[in-house]
C-alpha cells in the first residue's frame, strides 16, 4: 500500500484566485484547526449579504455578518465576493407590501446602503437565479419587468449595480 498526497499552492498572482463560500454565522471563518486562507484565496458569505439578511426589517441594516467575510479576506489581502443584490428568495418579505413603484425605490435604497458600506467592491453577484424553474424576483416589474429582451428586468439591476460599482465585475449567478 502507497500513500499519496497532493500538494498545491495558491496562485500569487493578483489576478487569479481560488474562491470558495464561507458559511459561518456570523462565527470565525478559521474553525477546529481548519484554515480558510490556507485553501482559498477569495471569499464569498453564503448569505450574509441577502437583502433578505442585511435588511429583514425595513430600514434596519445589519452587516455584522456579512463583515466576518470581508475583514477576512482585507486581511488576507484577497477578493471579497458580494452575494446577491437581487434574488427572488431570500429578499424581505415587507417587499410584498409595496406597490411597484415603492419597491423600486426599495431596491434603490439597498443598492445604495450596499454601496455605502461595501463602496469598492471587487466582485458582485447582481442577479441570482433568475430564470424559469429557479427564483426569479417577484418584485422584477418594479425593475422594468420583461421587457422587449424578456430580461428588461436583468439589465437594469445591472445597469443600477454599474452605477454604483462602475470598477466591479458584474456577474449573474447559476447552478
């Protein structure tokens, strides 16, 4: 019988990463002798920065969490991945209450309450899951709705997340 091992070191190149999730909430992301930095090299928290989690009461922002993994990886000095700015689960149920028009100005608001806290994020999921058969956002005709393209409503979360992160890379995310 052989034992084998493998060995592998991350990139040091600035512009590659190996990502992962952390799950922690709102816990230490170096847990029972497991080093995240020693496998990874970028962050993205799970759900920490879910509207639905930043913001389930309207009004009140809370990052706690959501900070965990981004003081990581500023430590660490690698990416911090934002998850998700617009997904229908996960997003706060007072949502449901609001004419369209309000619920636009909603997404407005944490857009720019994101922004506030997160001003130079690298990397930002914007929309989440979006097409028939996932969770497309409810609230997508205060976004424009379908449309001519049927992803009117796509488009402009990413044309709002441009305008706030003009540097950011701007990503819709799928399984």
């Amino acid at each position: 019988m052989f034992s084998l091992s493998a060995g592998a070191q991350l990139s040091s190149n600035p512009d590659k990463f190996l990502g992962n999730i952390t799950t922690g909430w709102p816990g230490n992301m170096d847990t029972d002798g497991f080093i995240f930095s020693e496998y990874w090299n970028q962050v993205t928290h799970e759900n920490a920065t879910k509207w639905q989690c930043v913001e389930g009461t309207r009004g009140k922002y809370d990052w706690k969490a959501a900070d965990v993994a981004a003081d990581y990886a500023k430590k660490h000095g690698f990416p911090f991945k934002f998850h998700t700015l617009v997904w229908g689960s996960q997003y706060p149920e007072w949502m449901n209450n609001l004419s369209t028009e309000k619920q636009y100005e909603a997404i407005e608001q944490w857009m720019d309450e994101a922004k506030k806290h997160y001003p130079d994020l690298p990397m930002i999921d914007v929309v989440n899951e979006a097409v028939s058969g996932h969770a497309p956002a409810p609230f997508r005709a205060a976004l424009g709705g379908e449309g001519k393209t049927g992803y009117d409503w796509i488009i402009k979360a990413f044309e709002m997340a441009h305008e706030r992160w003009p540097d950011a890379i701007l990503i819709y995310n799928d399984y």
